[in-house]
C-alpha cells in the first residue's frame, strides 16, 4: 500500500485539529471551564496555524523577513482567541 502524501496528511491532521476544536467549544457552561475551553480552542488553532504555515505557505524558504511576517500573522489568531478568553473569564 503506497502511503499517503505529506499535503494529504497534513489535510487531515488540519481536519483532526478542526473537529478537536469544534469538539472543545461545545462544552464549558462554567465560566472557569468556558474560559479553558477557550485557551484549548487557541491552542488547536496555534497548531493548525503551524501546519498551515510549515506545509502549505513553505515559510522555511521564504527569505528570513518573510517567514518572520507569516509567522508573526500565523499566531495573531491564536493570540486574539486567548486574549478573549482571558477577557470573559475576567470580565465573565
């Protein structure tokens, strides 16, 4: 049996990283577990930004100031969806 392709794994792990997520933000009606839920959510998202970023937008052969620029927009999401977590976990 031939295996699969790296782009083919790596769509599938993105699938898994999805389902992981969705999976994650339906449970949590307390706010302590809302807001865990939420750092969970993030951290799938930072993974499939990784994934994104190594496979499909080959940041490691862009030139140094270019990776940087994609790796630094690749972790905004992340970063904003922890940010609203914390924040209704304070503010809650």
């Amino acid at each position: 049996m031939k295996r699969p392709d790296p782009a083919t794994l790596t769509w599938l792990a993105l699938l898994a990283l999805t389902l992981a997520g969705v999976a994650a933000s339906a449970h949590g009606a307390a706010p302590g577990a809302r807001v865990a839920m939420g750092l969970v959510v993030a951290a799938l998202c930072a993974l499939k930004a990784e994934l994104l970023v190594r496979h499909y937008l080959h940041a490691a052969q862009a030139g140094p100031v270019f990776a940087r620029l994609i790796r630094g927009f690749a972790a905004l999401a992340p970063l904003a969806l922890a940010v609203s977590a914390l924040r209704e976990g304070w503010l809650g």
